[in-house]
C-alpha cells in the first residue's frame, strides 16, 4: 500500500464511528500513474539525459545503455543481408534462362527435332533453377528478418518517454550495468491527476462513480473540483460478511477523483488533500 495513505487509513479509523457527514472531509493525496521504464539488456549505462523532477515529453530519450556490441551485431546482420540480396539477381538470371532454354526445346520435342531425354533435362535445369531461386529468397527473407531483430534491439537501449510525464526516479547511474528488466526510470504520467482517497463504509452506498468532490489541498488557496471516476467494490479490511454492523461502519473503500489536466499541472504528486462531497450532506 502507498505509505502516504496509510495516514488517511488511520484516521478514518476516528472517525467512521461518527455520522455519515461528520465522516468529511476525508483525507487524501494527490496521485499520478507510474511508468516504469526497464532495460532491454544488460549494459553499461552510457548517458543520462535527465533528472529526477524533469518534465519530459512523449518520446523524449531518458537515458542510453551502451549499443557498442550491439552495433557491431547491426554491422554482420547488414553484410549477411547484403550478401543474400546479391544471390537475388544471378539466380533471376538463371532461372529465366532455364525457363527459355525448356520451352524451346519442348517445341523441338513437338516438332520431333530434339529427344524427349533433352526435354528432361531442360526440365530438370528449369527445377533446379527454381529451387535455387527460392533459396535465396529465403535467405534474403531470413537475413532481412535477422536484421530487423537486430535493428530493434539496437533501438531499445535508448530508453524514451512514452508519453508526457515527470521523471520521478533514476536508480541507476552512469557506468552501471542494470541487470536486464530492472527498472531504470520511474516516470509519473503527466496526462491524469487524480486523488486516492478511502471512503468509510457509511458513505459507500452514496459515493459512487460520477459525482463531484470539492478538493481542498494544503496550501493551496481555492478548492478544485473533481470527478469520482473509480471506487473498489472490495473494502480495504476484513470482507463485510465476517464482520457485526458496528464493526462494518470501520470498513474503508479505495476511490479515485480525477481533476482536469489542467488543473492539475502545478500540483505536485503526494500533497495532501481534503475532500468532501457537496452533494452527501443533508
């Protein structure tokens, strides 16, 4: 669980043994969706083009692993693949040839100038033309693909943003080798804003999905408004059935406010906020 909301846990605690009003505001913070980054390999890390707290733009570089060795992997693919290509041309050539060498002779056959055993071995020439053509359209496919493969591998050492975001976190540093799939940056999505807050078990049945919250955050002169856009069928404690009615008012349900990107762009993530529901109170 986030550790910044074990506080608002607590101190729901207090107060869902009061009425269903006296509950709010609620407490709550301010939360982005992470975005981890991972590298594809296990390389040195070669630059860092950022730092923590940056705003970075979809498809901004991050950071570089080393693509020195994969490079030269690059280098082979492309002579195998050039060197496939070149096949292409001697074996359209020979293949056409074959092609022409049986359909003139089987129109000797016809006229009875050339025997049928030269007719076979048109025939196996054009067969053998063929095959040979098709091999080297299979390794050209072959080493096209390898290269391909090889290409992307290369792309994936420069690790970018994928979408708008800030740079919450960088592990790693210059000259490590992060082991491949850790995590290497941590980004939080600059696209959506939302507050996580726990509604008490008293509230639930009139929180729901698509209501307004006036949203109060610390230091933060005039309130936000927001849209409940999620709340957990599932409580945050002991399922409901094990539980007395008093013991039940205790329960806390997980639900997300989603503010306007708008609003939400000078805020920054993890500030607490109170929240209260307008249209809930009698």
């Amino acid at each position: 669980m986030n550790p910044r909301l074990i506080f608002c846990l607590i101190s729901l605690l207090g107060v869902t043994a009061c009425g269903n009003d006296d509950a709010l505001p609620l407490p709550g913070t301010l939360e982005r969706d992470r975005i981890e980054l991972v590298a594809e390999a296990q390389e040195p890390i070669e630059n860092i083009a950022v730092h923590e707290g940056d705003k970075v733009k979809a498809g901004q570089l991050i950071l570089q692993l080393d693509d020195s060795r994969y490079r030269a992997l690059l280098a082979v693919s492309q002579s195998a693949r050039d060197q496939a290509a070149a096949r292409i041309p001697g074996a359209d050539a020979t293949l056409t040839a074959a092609e022409k060498d049986y359909a003139r002779t089987q129109a000797l056959v016809a006229q009875h100038t050339r025997s049928v055993s030269e007719l076979d071995q048109a025939r196996a020439t054009l067969d053998n033309a063929r095959a040979e053509r098709n091999a080297a359209t299979a390794a050209l496919a072959q080493a096209q693909a390898s290269l391909q493969d090889t290409q992307i591998s290369l792309d994936r050492l420069s690790v970018h943003a994928p979408r708008d975001a800030t740079v919450d976190a960088l592990p790693y540093h210059v000259g490590e080798r992060p082991p491949v799939h850790a995590v290497v940056a941590v980004l939080l999505d600059a696209s959506a804003a939302y507050v996580q807050v726990y509604v008490p078990e008293p509230l639930r049945a009139r929180v729901q999905a698509g209501i307004q919250a006036s949203l109060r955050f610390d230091g933060v002169d005039h309130p936000y408004t927001g849209t409940v856009r999620f709340v957990s069928a599932d409580s945050a404690f002991t399922p409901y059935y094990s539980l007395t009615e008093r013991d039940r008012s205790r329960l806390a349900y997980l639900a997300k406010i989603y503010l306007e990107p708008a609003d939400a762009v000078a805020l920054p993530s993890g500030l607490p906020v109170d929240v209260d529901f307008p249209g809930l109170h009698h």
